[in-house]
C-alpha cells in the first residue's frame, strides 16, 4: 500500500493522538499519587479547624449553661428548689452528662449533690482543687470510660461556697462532628495508657491516617484517627475520559485539518508545480505527487534540479554567467587580500550560428559539449571554467607567471581549434581570445570584462588569434554600456529597422540599387546616431550579432518586395571584413530567403580594407565570387591603394559626400570629383555620388559623366513600406533637372 500524503497525516494525527492519551494516562496516574498525599494534609488541617470550631461553641454553650444556673443558684426565690431544679435541668438537656454542685464541709471534703451520681471521684472534689477557680474553668476529663468537657466554677448559695460542674459528654461532640463530616468514627481502646484512652477512628497500623488531637488546649485527652478515601486512578479517569477524549478527537482534526491547510496541501501543490516546472507538464495521476517517501524525494530532486539549471549551463554543464561572476568577484576579494593575480579569459567561437542555421541547434549543442569537454581538460582545478554567452566561454585563472599563463592559454587555443567529429559531421572551429589581467588591466569585474572584450576586438583584428589587453586598445566608451545593453536587447527583441535610400542612374532614372541604412530608437525613443552605435558594438562584441540581423533583415526584405533588378546595398562593419566566414554567413541568408547574390551590393569603406588588406581582400574576393558586387563607400576620405582596387571585384565607387556637397561652387572639389570619375572609369567602375541635395550639384554631375546618385535631392532614406510607393513615381529627367 502506497502511503500518501493525506494517509501520512492521518497516521501522524492518530499517532500523535495516541501518544498523547497515553501521556494523559500516566498523567492520572501522578495527579492520583500526588492528590492522594495532598489531600491528607489538607484533610488534617480541615478537621483540625472543624473540631477547634466544634470545641469553641461546646466551651461557650457550657459556659452559657454554667452562667445561667449560676444565677439561677443566685436567686432566692430558687434556692430552696436548687437541687431538684437541677435535677430537672440536667433532663431536660440531653447534652448535659451531668450537673454537680459541689458543697463541702469544714473539712473541705465534697457534699456531693449531683445530679448524677459517681460523675467524680470523692478524692477528686477536695475543696483545695477548687480554691483557685475565680473563674470558671473549662477542662476535659475522663471519668468511667467516659470523655467530659467540664466547666467547673464557684457558686455562692446561702454565703456557702459551692462549686458548679456541668459536664457534657465528648462523645456527642464526635458523634456531631461525625454527622457534620460524613465520616464514620470507630471506638477503639487503648488499654496499654493508666487509664482507658478512647480512640476513634480506623486501625492505628496504617500509616495513611489523619490523627487529630481532642481535648481543650493544654489538655489533650485523645486522639482521632481517620483514614481519607485515596482517589484511585480510575475514578479519575472515569471523571475525565469523555472530556478528555472528546478534546482528543476534536484537537486531532483540527490539527489534521491546520496541517492540510498550511503545511501538506502548499507541499503537494509544490511538488505539482515543480513537477510541471520540470517537465513541463502535469504529473499524470495527481495521487502520484501525493505519495509521501516518492513525493517528498522528487520535491528535493526537483529542487536540486532547479538549483542546478539556475547555475549551469544546459548544453554544455558548465558554469553559468550568474555562477562565474560570483567566482570573479570572490577572485578580486582574494586579489585585494592576498595580493594574487587572476586573468580574465574570454573565448569566442567562430561560426557557431552559421553551424546552427546549417545543421540545427542541436548538432550544434553536441558540438558545444565536446568544446567545453576539450577546454575543461586543459585546465587545472581551480580554474573557473563558465559558458559565458552562447559563443562566449570565460576562464577565470590564478596568474602566477605570464609565461605560463601565455602557455596555458595558447595550449587552450590549440586544443580548441582542431577537428570535431559530431554525429558522423566533421566541423572546423576557430576562436579568438582576448585576456585582462587583474589587477593589471583592471581592478573590479565590470572593468575587466570591459578589458577582456577590448582584447576579443584586438584579437579579432590581428594576425594571431590572441590577444593581451594594452592600454592603447583601450577606447570603449563606458557611458556606451548601457546603451549596449540596451542594443544587444533590441537585437534579440528585433526592435531596430531599415530603411532604405535609392541610388538612381543619371542617365537613365532607373533604381540602381536600394543602400539599407539602419535606424534604432534606444529605449527612451530618441533616434540613435548609427555610426556611433556601430562603433559602439564593434568594441563591445556586438558587432556580429548586428550584421547577421541587418544581413537577414536585408535578404527578408528582398525576398517580401518586387524589385526586380534593383538590388539592396548593404554596409558592413571593418570586424565583418576580418570574419573568414563571412561569406558563409551571407550565404546562408541567401539561402534561407531565397535571394540572388547579384540582389546584394556590399558596401565597405577604403578605411576597412587598409586596416589588414590581405585577409579583407580574401573575405572580398569570396563575396565576388559568389555573385555579390561590391561598392566602395566614402571614396576620397582614406588611401585605397589602387593596387588592391585593382585586386578587388569592386563594382561601384562611392564619391564621399564631404566632397559632393559643394561642388557646384568649389573648383577644388569639382577637380577631385571629376579626376575621381575620370579614375574609376578607367578602371571600368561606376561612379556613384553620395550627399546630393541639390538640383545644381546634379547637374555638375551629369556633366561630369558621372553616373549614380544618392542624396536627398533624389530621396531621402525611404520606410520599407515606401518603398513600393517609389517605384511607382520613378525618378523622370525632368525631376532631376527641375528638382523634385
Ligand atoms: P554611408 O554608408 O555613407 O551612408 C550614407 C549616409 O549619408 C547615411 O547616413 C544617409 O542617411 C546619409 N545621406 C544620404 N543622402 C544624404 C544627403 O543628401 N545629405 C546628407 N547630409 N546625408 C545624406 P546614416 O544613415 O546616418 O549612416 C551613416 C553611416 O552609418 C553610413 O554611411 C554607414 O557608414 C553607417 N551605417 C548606416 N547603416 C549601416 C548598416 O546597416 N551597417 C553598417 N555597418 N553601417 C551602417
Ligand atoms: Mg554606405
Ligand atoms: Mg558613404
């Protein structure tokens, strides 16, 4: 039988229930013991004042009689009938055991006139015992097995002096107290005393009985004995088990109902939701989660689970970005304290997203897996190993010696760069890796993630794939951070755009092709300047990431738009110019959208290709190959060395605006611009003039031979939803001459 949680809790409450009539039980049994001893001296106590109380009122009822017979005896109209008067009192009150006046002779010997006879001893009544009682004495005697309480004093009759003893028997005071406390008395006697002792009460052995002593203060003449009623363990529990059982059983479902309410139901519905949390669906059979040992065991399971997933990596087990910034920032601690180093290592795979488009996400995350396997096992440790990003693995390691660091992490990038076999699918990874050294390069996390990226982009640059931060690398602007943030959101959240801008031919106003221009709104909704944000994401190593989008963007417009022959321009960044996969990324958008290659202009800038110009010009002339013709944008502003134009499959040159602008009335700039065109031409390219705003540098420029132009004269960079508008209303010569 399977226990649930609901059967769990009834056996606790039963169990508990159980546990506590039992403890009730032994309870009784104490308060039985304990109540027995108490009530044996308060019982003595209470019968020591009940039979104060008694005596008090026997002294002052016989101290009434012997006053009123004293006066009596006082009073001369009674004198002669004394005697029989007391005779006749003495019967009148049963109380009164006897009434003795007491006369003597000369001698001092008794006269005895009692009213009962032999109440005293002769010797007893000598006249001497009496000659101190000025007052009326109360005393307690025993005469002929009998217990008296006496009041005994002078009385003058006929100048004689006499004394009165009226006496009651002791025993109707027991017999009254008896009657008053229910108790039944039992004579017994004591015959070892020199005279007889009455005792009442039960057998003298038994140790429980309560003595009370009798008698008138100072003259104890007795002792009473009584034996309480010990208050056995079931008469207790007779009087209380209903009560007892009833507060049990009402206490257990309450309790029950307080433990369902507040501890066991939220722990079901708990183990419910983390059920689902982790599987992401209902525990088929809802008794299932109910099941107490499994249930409580999957509860802990599914929380280890969850602490888990919330500091690993899925894919790859590694770290997560959460766990390594807390390593990072215990690691600068210890810097502070102890004066270590620790380098900040920051890994990027090349063409992981083409990998993903090409071969699926989960190919890919295999992949993954064997690139953490193969890093962990180069590292010792202590080093912190943690996927960063998704194409980012950071190293947090102790520097000890630069060589060695310099080592390890060139053993790294040897150990990364190799074959990988996956899924019977060969693939061929590169990385960059850029280093910041704390406390060198920085002396908090922020700043030497800051550095370690700085030294990506450098190392994405250069020749060798490594890079150590210098300070001449050091141009990130921290203000940008945010606004990265931000961007790297907007990337993910699609929230940028393009627009596009006609370059139109002048001799026949036909469309040559669309320049896609990006345009991103940060998130207070002003417009961003775009070169500063491109700028911004090529020295925070967002640069890609950006490309890709506007690339897709691109080729998904292309795809959703008739344009025909017209083509879409697209910018490139100098970091895409340095990506030998670069065509490979092109080349999967293509694919994805189904876009021609001669559908695509790229345009780079003569700045890109002088910064490292044999592997630009490889990356360059791949893109020609495919199909793709290439523009060289702001021509005039760097030193393209004619040499590599030659090299090139360049196209188009793009005339900077900087020298259009003015150059209706600047002979200088009309000089460049036509020795510029006069150029191209000869290399058999197409001059296209950017920044033409006006009527007047048009016509300069037609006559110059030239032979595209963009500008706002023609259009301004036009929304892709205006952009089927444009076609319709197409540039006619008239409007190039008299301005639109
Ligand atoms: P660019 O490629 O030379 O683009 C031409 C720039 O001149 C655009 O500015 C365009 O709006 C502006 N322009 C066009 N006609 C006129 C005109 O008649 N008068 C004036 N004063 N300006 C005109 P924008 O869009 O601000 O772009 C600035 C630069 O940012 C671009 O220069 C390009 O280098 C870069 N950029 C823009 N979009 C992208 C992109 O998608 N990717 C990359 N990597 N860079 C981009
Ligand atoms: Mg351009
Ligand atoms: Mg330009």
């Amino acid at each position: 039988m399977k226990l649930t949680i609901s059967s769990f809790s009834a056996l606790l409450i039963g169990g508990l229930s159980l546990l506590m009539f039992v403890l009730w039980m032994a309870s009784l049994l104490v308060l039985a013991d304990r109540q027995n001893e108490d009530s044996g001296s308060a019982l003595q106590h209470n019968l020591q004042a009940q039979i104060q109380q008694l005596q008090q009122n026997q002294q002052l009822w016989l101290q009434s009689q012997y006053y009123l017979l004293n006066t009596l005896a006082k009073s001369p109209d009674n004198n002669q009938n004394f005697q029989s008067f007391l005779w006749g009192y003495y019967q009148r009150n049963p109380s009164i055991w006897a009434v003795n006046l007491v006369q003597f002779n000369e001698r001092g010997l008794p006269l005895s006139k009692s009213s009962k006879p032999g109440c005293r001893q002769p010797d007893q009544m000598l006249r001497a015992n009496f000659d101190d009682f000025l007052v009326p004495r109360i005393s307690s005697c025993r005469i002929d097995n009998k217990a008296l309480l006496e009041i005994a004093g002078p009385v003058v009759t006929d100048g004689d002096a006499v004394v009165l003893l009226v006496s009651m028997d002791y025993f109707d005071f027991l017999n009254e107290f008896s009657s008053l406390t229910g108790r039944k008395l039992q004579r017994a006697v004591d015959s070892e005393q020199d005279f007889q002792f009455f005792e009442y009460g039960a057998a003298a052995s038994d140790e429980n009985l309560i003595r009370v002593k009798i008698g008138v203060p100072g003259e104890v003449f007795g002792e009473l004995y009584l034996q309480p009623q010990p208050l056995s363990f079931w008469a207790l529990f007779e009087r209380q088990a209903l009560v007892v059982l009833l507060v049990l059983i009402l206490g257990a479902v309450l309790v029950m109902l307080l433990l369902q309410r507040f501890l066991l139901g939220p722990m079901q519905a708990l183990a419910g939701k983390m059920h689902v949390a982790v599987h992401g669906q209902p525990q088929d059979g809802v008794s299932k989660a109910g099941v107490v040992r499994p249930g409580l065991g999957k509860l802990v399971d599914y929380f280890n689970l969850m602490q888990k997933t919330a500091r690993l990596d899925p894919v790859t087990g590694l770290n997560n970005r959460v766990i390594f910034e807390d390593r990072l920032a215990q690691a600068i601690r210890e810097g502070k304290r102890s004066g270590r180093k620790y380098a900040l290592v920051f890994i990027d795979l090349q063409g992981i997203d083409e990998f993903v488009q090409q071969r699926g996400q989960y190919v890919v995350d295999a992949l993954l897996r064997q690139v953490a396997e193969s890093l962990r096992e180069s590292l010792r440790e202590s080093d912190h190993l943690a996927r960063f990003e998704r194409n980012l693995f950071a190293l947090l390691l102790e520097v000890q010696q630069r060589d060695q660091l310099h080592n390890l992490v060139e053993k790294l990038y040897l150990s990364l760069i190799r074959r990988y076999r996956v899924y019977e699918r060969e693939f061929e990874l590169d990385a960059f890796i850029g280093v910041a050294i704390y406390p060198d390069h920085a002396v908090d996390a922020n700043g030497l993630y800051q550095k370690a990226s700085t030294a990506l982009v450098a190392a994405e640059h250069s020749e060798w794939p490594i890079e150590y931060f210098h300070e001449s690398e050091d141009q990130t602007d921290t203000s940008g951070f945010t606004i990265i943030q931000s961007l790297r959101r907007a990337i993910e959240r699609d929230e940028l755009k393009l627009v596009y801008q006609p370059v139109v031919d002048l001799q026949s106003f036909q469309t040559v092709y669309l320049e896609a221009l990006l345009r991103w709104k940060d998130p207070e909704g002003h417009d961003v300047s775009i070169e500063q944000t491109i700028h911004l994401a090529e020295q925070n190593h967002l640069i890609k990431s950006l490309t890709n989008w506007i690339i897709e963007s691109a080729c998904r417009f292309v795809s959703q738009s008739e344009l025909g022959d017209v083509a879409v321009g697209i910018n490139l960044s100098m970091i895409d110019l340095h990506d030998r996969r670069l065509p490979e990324r092109i080349e999967t958008f293509l694919q994805q959208y189904q876009v021609k290659p001669s559908q695509i202009v790229i345009e780079i800038t003569e700045g890109q290709i002088m910064q490292e110009p044999q592997k630009v010009i490889e990356v360059l002339a791949h893109l020609g190959v495919m199909g793709l013709s290439l523009s060289i944008d702001d021509f005039g502003t760097g030193q393209a060395s004619l040499t590599y134009l030659k090299e090139l499959p360049v196209e188009k040159l793009k005339i900077d605006q900087s020298f259009v602008r003015d150059i209706a009335t600047n002979p200088d700039d009309q000089l460049i611009v036509r020795a510029t065109i006069e150029l191209a031409h000869t290399l058999d390219l197409k001059v296209v003039a950017e920044g033409v705003e006006t009527l007047a540098v048009c016509e300069v420029l037609a006559e110059m031979n030239c032979d595209h132009v963009q500008g706002y004269y023609i259009s301004r960079p036009l929304e892709a939803e205006q952009v089927s508008g444009w076609f319709e209303t197409l540039v006619k010569p008239d409007l190039v001459r008299k301005g639109r």
